[in-house]
C-alpha cells in the first residue's frame, strides 16, 4: 500500500511558510502601491502595516473556507 510522501510535521511546516508568504505578500504589495502616490515614509510603513492586517485576514478566510475541500485527517 502506498502512504503520504511526507509527514504531517513536514505538511505542517510547508503551510504555515505558505501562509506566512501570502501574507508578507500581500503587505509588500500594499507598500509598493503606496509608492505610486510619493508618500512619506510614514505613510509607506502605515500602508505596509494595514496591508498585513488585510493579509492576515485574507489568509485567515481562504484557509478556513479551504479546509471544506482538504482530505479529512
């Protein structure tokens, strides 16, 4: 019979790196935007900032509406 190719502490570490990097994306992404309007560098560190509180939220919701469709454990 065949099993998983990895452990579940390795699938464990794999997501949570992908959901750190879906939120760090989302909150460089909200900095650079912020550029096109030549802001402060306060503003830049604010809009950073709110981007990764949306990330978070964001990936908060994709991996909870997710979980409906992932093979039960």
């Amino acid at each position: 019979m065949v099993g998983p190719s990895i452990t579940k502490a390795e699938r464990d570490a794999t997501n949570r790196r992908l959901k750190i990097g879906m939120v760090l994306l989302i909150g460089l992404s909200g900095g650079l935007v912020s550029l096109q309007v030549d802001p402060t560098p306060m503003q830049v560190v604010a809009a950073v900032a709110v981007s990764l509180v949306i990330g978070a939220a964001l990936t908060w919701f994709v991996v909870r509406t997710l979980e409906e469709f992932s093979p039960k454990r």
